[in-house]
C-alpha cells in the first residue's frame, strides 16, 4: 500500500520460525528447540548478505560498463513519451525476463513449499506421501530399506535395540547427539519402513490410518542420515555409506514432491500478483531511491545483478529476497553514478529490510498461540 518494496521472502520465513518457537513455548520447551536454528543462520546470512552484494556489484557493474560502452543513450536520463532505441529496449527486456525468470524460481520454490506445508497438515491422506511412485520403484525401495537395515546392525555390531527407536532419532535430530542408541535405531525404523512398505504394492494403496506414521518414520530416517552425514559421525564403510545415500534418495521421493497443479498455480499467482501490484514497486525502485530518474544502463546494471545473485543462491537452496537485492541494486548504481539517494526512501528501505523478519516472527506466533487457545 505505501509502495515499500517489503520482503515475501522474510515475511514467509520469519512466520515458519514464528510458528515453530511458538509450538515448543506452548508445549513447555525451550523456544529454541523448535527451529532447525543452523538452517535458520544459512538463510539469515543469505537473506541480510544478498543485498550488500547487490549494491556492490551493481555499482562496480554500472562503472565498467561507463568503461567499455561509450554510447550516449545508456546513460542518459529517459525522456517522457519518446521509447528508447530497439536495442536499448531489447536490452531491458531481456534483462527484466531474467530478473522474473529468477524471481519466479525462487519465490515459486518457497510458494510451493508452503502450500505442500499446509497440504501435508490438513489433508495428510492426499499429499504426505508421493502416490504417484508404481509397483516397481516400491519394491526397490523396499529392498533398498532391507538392504541399508543389515549395514546399520553390521555396522553397529548387533547391539541392542532402544525400547523406542522413533523417540531415539527424534532425540538425536531435536539435539544434534549421537549416543549408542541412534545407529541401532535407525536400523529398526529402516526394518520397519521396509515392512511398512512390504504390504503394499504401491504407496497409493496405504491406508489412510497408517500414513501419518509412515510419512514420519520416513522423515526421521531421512533427517537422521542427513545429520549424520553433515556431521560426519558416526564413521561408515564404503558399503553402508553407499547404502544409506541411496536409501536417503528414496526417502526422500517418496515424501519430498510437488503435485504439477500446485506448481501451475504458484506460477500463476505470481504472474497476477505481479500484474496487479507493479506499479507502486516500479514507481519507487526507478524514481525515489535516487535524487535522478534511473538511467538504462542503472536499470541494466541492477537487473543483471539481481538475475545472477538469485540465480546463485537457487544453486545453493538459499531463499533471497528479490526485492531487496534488486533495490538495493539501483541504490548500488545511484551511489556509482554519484547520482546522490533519497534518504528517507533508503531508510524506510533499510527499515523494511531489518524488522520484516522479527515482526513477522512475533506475528505469527501470536497469532499460532491465540488460535491454540481458541480451538
């Protein structure tokens, strides 16, 4: 509404960690058990890093271009009513392309993964586990869980099985410790999804009673191995460290998909929202972050920018806001040009950018405890 270009991307993440702290107060735990806290620190840093890059790189981007394009016209403020020259034009709408096609990659990732959140939560029967694996994928997948249970009691020399294998790896990934009880757990769940899996010829034909169960044992395998691998203890074979990744792999598509409807819709939300709610963002980005009006080759510089830092960071499965990095991308070449900044704009900018996140966190856990209490 007043044209700020906030952050989805911390609102959406500052509400998951809401909601998690929230769910551990409640429960009388610690607050903090209730978040995967280095997950967490990975995508702060992404999220508060990405933006300094972005006005670093865009500047250098804008002053090496001064150096190599001399052509006038990229330079020069625009004139109204009278459209740019064709290559000019082609120029920004390729470069804006790139910008949508990379905002649409990681915001689409982080839109798909809340929908299947909720999908997951309301109608677990439907969506907690991928029905679309056939008869043959469920029983490799059943030999495989057999195969990677025996290197588990090989490898942890037959010893005893805890009373509670689940509560053992849910202890291990709540607190990151290995005991003597995690290895020989995560053998018995592993026999256990086997034969959980064994009765069925497809994932499809699982009654709805028992799935919640299986999704959970999957998922307590899963992060159990990821762990373990993460931090390199406890030490395996060749043999069973083979075993385990392929297991991992398995695990993982059978719990970890993306119905093609719910990627179809996030890609048109984004488009209308896009299409609706443009003009205010331009607005701001091209004319009130800088005393100028934004020249071509600042718009250029910024976009390439924002285009190639989000693009890195899909690679590393880091959310970042792209209205951040494209922001602070033409503050960057504004700076650069020696154009001189708006302050009042770049502070509600910078104030958007820090308190997005901690206000959307207490939002969302004040409002997860009121509806626990109302329900």
């Amino acid at each position: 509404y007043l044209g700020l270009p906030a952050s989805s991307s911390h609102t959406l993440i500052g509400s998951i960690i809401g909601v998690g702290i929230a769910n551990q107060l409640i429960q009388g735990k610690s607050g903090v058990a209730g978040v995967d806290w280095s997950q967490a620190a990975n995508v702060g840093y992404a999220l508060l890093l990405s933006p300094v890059v972005g006005f670093f790189a865009a500047g250098l981007l804008l002053l090496t271009m001064k150096v190599l394009v001399k052509n006038p016209a990229l330079y020069a403020e625009p004139k109204p009513h009278h459209p740019p020259p064709w290559w000019i034009r082609g120029l920004l709408v390729l470069t804006c392309t790139g910008v949508s096609f990379a905002h649409g990659s990681n915001d689409g990732q982080k839109g798909m993964g809340l929908i299947m959140l909720i999908l997951i939560g309301i109608v677990p029967t439907a969506y907690a586990l991928n029905r679309a694996i056939d008869s043959t994928d469920v029983a490799q997948f059943r030999a495989l869980a057999s195969v990677t249970q025996a290197s588990l009691v090989k490898a942890s020399d037959n010893a005893a099985v805890p009373a509670d294998p689940r509560q053992a790896l849910t202890d291990y990934v709540r607190d990151r410790k290995l005991t003597p009880e995690t290895v020989p757990a995560l053998a018995a769940v592993a026999g256990e999804i086997s034969a959980l899996v064994g009765n069925h010829e497809t994932l499809a034909q699982v009654p709805a009673a028992a799935v919640p169960n299986m999704r959970n044992d999957m998922y307590l395998a899963s992060e159990t191995i990821r762990l373990m691998g993460r931090q390199k203890e406890p030490t395996f074979d060749t043999e069973t460290s083979d075993n385990l990744a392929a297991f991992k792999r398995a695990l993982d598509n059978a719990t970890k998909f993306i119905p093609l409807w719910v990627k179809v819709a996030v890609a048109i939300a984004l488009g209308l929202g896009t299409m609706v709610g443009w003009k205010r963002i331009v607005v701001t980005v091209g004319e009130k972050i800088g005393k100028t009006h934004l020249t071509y080759a600042q718009g250029g510089a910024a976009e390439v920018v924002a285009m190639g830092t989000i693009f890195a960071a899909d690679m590393y499965g880091l959310p970042v806001s792209t209205t951040h990095v494209l922001s602070s991308g033409v503050a960057g070449t504004m700076a650069a040009n020696k154009s001189g900044l708006q302050l009042s704009t770049v502070r509600n900018l910078a104030m958007a950018w820090v308190l997005t996140l901690p206000v959307a966190i207490i939002l969302s856990g004040g409002l997860y405890i009121l509806l626990r209490q109302l329900m």
